[in-house]
C-alpha cells in the first residue's frame, strides 16, 4: 500500500488533513525500515505494521498511537534504537513503540494459577490503554496470518496464548468483538477436529435456523411497532464458534439443546425502550426462568451494558435476546475505544444517573476526556493504567509474578511465596537492595527473602502484615511457641544501633546472636554510612528483664563491630 492509498483510507476514517501530515514521517520511516523484510506469507513486512495502524485508526484512537502502530516492530525486527525514535517522533510515540515492545516480553510462562496474575502484570507493563490497543491490534492482525507459520507447534503455542492473555484482556477492556474474533481464530488452531465437527453441524442447521429467524423478525418488529417502539435494528446473531463450543462442553454435549439456540439483537433508542421491549416480549412468549439479566442496571465488570432473555417463542423454539440502544451496541464492539470514537463524533454520552455504575473502563475513559487540553505530561499520567490501583505486581528473582494488595511489606511476600520462607525471614532485598520489614513494595520490584533456619517470626510482624495469608500464618506460628498477642504489651520495645565494617554474612551474624538471646527481631533498617561501614538499627521487644549489657555483649562478638547503642522506644 503506498501513502497515497493509506491517505485515502485514513481520510475515509475521518482523520484530517493535520492528522494526515504527523502520521506521514512514521509511515515513510517504518516503509524504509522494513524495506528488505518480507512476511512468512511473501508479503513485503510493512503490510503488517500498515494493517495494524488502520485497525487501530478504526478505532479512532490518536495520531501517536496510529504512528506508533506503523513503528511497533521497527525496535524489534530491525534493532532501530528508542533515541532515534524520541529523535525523530518526540517522546510520546517513542514511549508508545518502547512499551509494545516491552510487552511483547511478558510471556506465558505455563504458570495456570498465574494466568490472571499475567493479564495484569502485562497491563500493569503497557502502562498506557493505547499500547494494549495497538497490541490486540497487532495480535489480531498475526492471528489472521497465523496459516503461514509452518509450524504447527508454534501456531498451536501462539493460539494458546491468544486465547489465555489476548483474549481475556480484550474482554476485560469491554472489546467483546475482538475477543470473539481472537478466539474464533484460534479455535481451529487448538482443537482442530472439534472445529471441523462443529462447523460440520452448524452448516447443516443454518438453513432451518435462519427460515425460522426470518420469519420471526417482522412478527417482533409489529409488535414493538404497536406498542409504539421503533426498532432501529433486528439482527439475528450468530454466536460466535468459540462461544458455542464452550456451552457444548458446559452442556455436556447436547447438540440439539445448543444448537437450535435462536439468537436475536433488537437496537432501540432509548433505555426505556429497552424496558418496554423486554415487557412487550414477556407479554408474547413465556420467558424461561432465571435466564433474565438486566446488564444496564448492573453493566459487567468490563462495562458491558445490555438487556438480556431467553424466551420460548413461535413453536415452542427457545430464542435469545438481547436489548440495547446504538450507544451500549458501539461500545459493546469497541469496549474503552468507544470513547475516543464519541470524542471524533462530539456525541456525548453516558446518561449522569448512569455514571454511579461505571466501572473502571468508563473512569479510565473519562480521566481520558479530561485530559482534553492538558499537558502532554499531565494527560500521559492520567493514561498511566493504575485502575489496578489497589494491587502491585512484583517478581521473584526468577520471574514469577506475585500479586499483592497495595501497601504489602516483604512480609507479605515472603508468606506469599511459601509459609516457611515467611517463617525464617531474616532480611529483604528489593532490586538488589537490603530494605526493612515495614518497606512498601511497589509494582515492578524484584524481591528477594533471606531465611535463616533459626529465626521466628515475630508478632510485631503483624502490623507490617498487610494481607490476611500473612496475618493468620504469622498468628498460627505464634501459637505453636505459646507466645500469645498480648505478651506483646509486657515487653519494651527495644532499638539497637550498630555500625559495623560491611562484609559477606554480617547480617545472618546478628540475626543469630539475637535468636540464641531467644529475641525475635521486629525490623532491621539499613544506612550505608560509607562504603565500607554500615549503620543497622533493629527493632525488637525484649522481656523487661532481660539486661540491656547482656545484649550489648552479646552484639559486641560480632566480628566488624564498632558501636553499639541501645534504648527503649515507645
Ligand atoms: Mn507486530
């Protein structure tokens, strides 16, 4: 496709002419990049990044993020650097291309319980809404081009990934379209025979059920008609395959009870429209129990909006149907990207008594519309995905993600990982970097546990706790040393301040010295005096018996101790 192609098709889009003119130096520079790069099928490259770019134009979305689109595998595939692009585009597309590429690293590990966990960690990486689009974009594109890898392994890997991290994801931002089309693409991939079968059994019940749906249509039509509803639209759905191969393994298999399933959409104009159709309906057929939902009072977690039923209709056939005005059916294909497309239009939306049922689609949306004449700097913070903001993603030193409630302390991540590491902590390290026990993690940071087999934990972990995994753990160790939680009040909080000269198992010394004086080490804080000594100040509650001497002596036999101080804190 040439420029002047590109250019009409944008056009058609509704971007103009100024749009047209940023979006130009990344369309020549990927063509040129790409040059001498050719697809599996043949194809020259940049048919790809160029296919990404409109599908991601058809969503309305910036010109940054269509830019970025046509530069996504420039980094990737042709070792193009992210200065050049901060060079060349500016800041924001350079971040843009950075993060997708980023994303691509996020990979499935074979983790099943970690799945949910990935999800989040690859939007917690894209960190913008726009990088997830381009790479549910550019996912869709390669799935529709997937035939030609000629590994069948690698297809099958690929599929598998769509359908547990593309597709969910796509799901999650209210983008049911793309998740049908990511799964029905892969469907085939994965289970081949089934598809064939499938696809076999529904081509021969086509013609019955559409006869049928055909003729039902004027008959629901009339009637709204008469109760004085003007459909925009009646649409027989088919469902997609994906989806009815899942209510076959639901159903264990009964065909017949799936496969007659009727399936009809009514678009109207109003929200009491929907309501009064719904009625009209129930007045002409008998619903079938507990198949009602009414998604506008209660939209999906994804925002989803919509009337739902299951009525059994004209020959006693069972039909669904599904209610919704223009507005719930654009957002229901494009999910968050509905917003920009209304933006374009200046149509406004979302009903104010609505908003008290947004979800965090719709909050994301909305910070976008304020963003409107903010700095580039301001409007990028509000794109920065913290709709997670209640939970943080860190590593283990290998890699596995550990999901945790904001404000979890290495305490919570040590229990996290395995009761008797959280058992036996003696110290924390967070990117290489000793840190307390009260230390907030953020997203992102890799966090290493020290153990040592004789350390305890101790009960003024409990305020450091902040998950209840880590609490009742805690609470039941506790339990077996016959230390209850308010003994806590009968001993004095103790600080000890040491400087050392630093060396290889410093730390683990101590720690031990406290574990024969039966102490259980609260919270260590770490100061870097200079390079060679260190300041350490532990936390600890001692029995008000216990000498203040015998500690110090105890302390004092570390080798590379210099001074000691000790007093009591409230
Ligand atoms: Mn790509």
């Amino acid at each position: 496709m040439t420029w002047e192609e590109y250019e009409k098709k944008l056009r058609e889009l509704g971007y103009h002419e100024k749009d047209l003119a940023e979006i130009k130096p990344a369309f020549l520079f990927a063509e040129n990049a790409h040059k001498d790069e050719k697809r599996k099928s043949g194809e020259p490259y940049i048919t790809h990044p160029i296919a990404v770019s409109i599908y991601v134009a058809r969503r309305k979305l910036d010109t940054a993020a269509i830019s970025a689109a046509l530069l996504h595998d420039v980094v990737e595939n042709q070792g193009v650097e992210i200065e050049t692009l901060k060079k060349k585009f500016g800041d924001e597309i350079a971040f843009l291309v950075e993060a997708v590429t980023k994303v691509d690293k996020v990979r499935y590990r074979g983790i099943e319980r970690a799945s949910e966990s990935l999800r989040k960690m690859f939007l917690a990486v894209a960190e913008d809404i726009r990088v997830v689009i381009i790479k549910l974009m550019d996912r869709l594109h390669n799935m529709e081009t997937l035939e030609f890898h000629e590994e069948e392994e690698k297809r099958k890997r690929i599929a598998e990934e769509t359908l547990e991290l593309y597709a969910p994801l796509a799901d999650r931002l209210g983008m049911w379209e793309i998740k049908a089309k990511l799964e029905d693409l892969a469907f085939p991939v994965i289970y081949k025979e089934e598809y064939k079968m499938l696809t076999e059994k529904l081509a021969e019940k086509k013609e019955e059920k559409d006869k049928y749906l055909e003729k039902l249509k004027p008959v629901v039509e009339l009637e709204l008609k008469k109760e004085n509803v003007v459909p925009l639209r009646i649409l027989y759905r088919t469902k997609h395959l994906y989806s009815i191969w899942k209510k076959l393994v639901k159903y264990e298999m009964d065909f017949d009870r799936v496969l007659d399933l009727a399936a009809m959409r009514i678009v109207v104009n109003s929200i009491e429209d929907c309501y009064r159709s719904l009625g009209i309906l129930h007045k002409l057929w008998r619903p079938m129990p507990g198949r009602i939902k009414d998604f506008i009072a209660l939209p999906k977690p994804n925002g989803y909006r919509s009337l739902h039923t299951t009525v059994f209709g004209p020959e006693k056939k069972i039909v669904d149907f599904q209610i919704r005005t223009e507005e719930m059916d654009r957002e229901a294909e494009y999910g968050v990207s509905a917003h920009w497309a209304y933006e374009a239009s200046g149509k406004k939306k979302i009903t104010p008594k609505l908003d008290k049922n947004l979800s965090w689609v719709r909050e994301l949306s909305d910070w976008y519309r304020d963003q409107k004449g903010a700095s580039h700097e301001e409007t990028m913070a509000a794109l920065k995905i913290d709709f997670f903001k209640d939970r943080i993603f860190t590593l283990t030193p290998k890699g596995e993600v550990i999901d945790l409630p904001e404000g979890a302390t290495p305490v919570d991540f040590a229990y996290h990982i395995h009761s008797e590491i959280g058992d036996h902590m003696f110290g924390a390290k967070v990117n290489g970097k000793m840190v307390p026990f009260s230390y907030k993690l953020k997203s992102g940071s890799t966090v290493e546990i020290l153990t040592q087999k004789n350390k305890k934990p101790s009960a003024d972990w409990l305020d450091f706790a902040k998950t209840s995994l880590a609490k009742n753990r805690i609470r039941s160790y506790l339990r077996r040393l016959g230390i209850s939680e308010s003994t806590k009040k009968e001993h004095q909080m103790m600080e000890a301040t040491v400087i050392s000269r630093d060396r290889v198992g410093l730390l683990k010394d101590y720690s031990e010295i406290f574990a024969k004086l039966g102490i259980n080490i609260a919270d260590v804080k770490f100061d870097a005096k200079n390079k060679n000594y260190l300041k350490i100040v532990f936390t600890f509650r001692s029995k008000r018996g216990l000498l203040n001497s015998k500690i110090l002596t105890a302390l004092k036999s570390v080798k590379g101790t210099e001074t000691i101080a000790i007093r009591e804190i409230k």
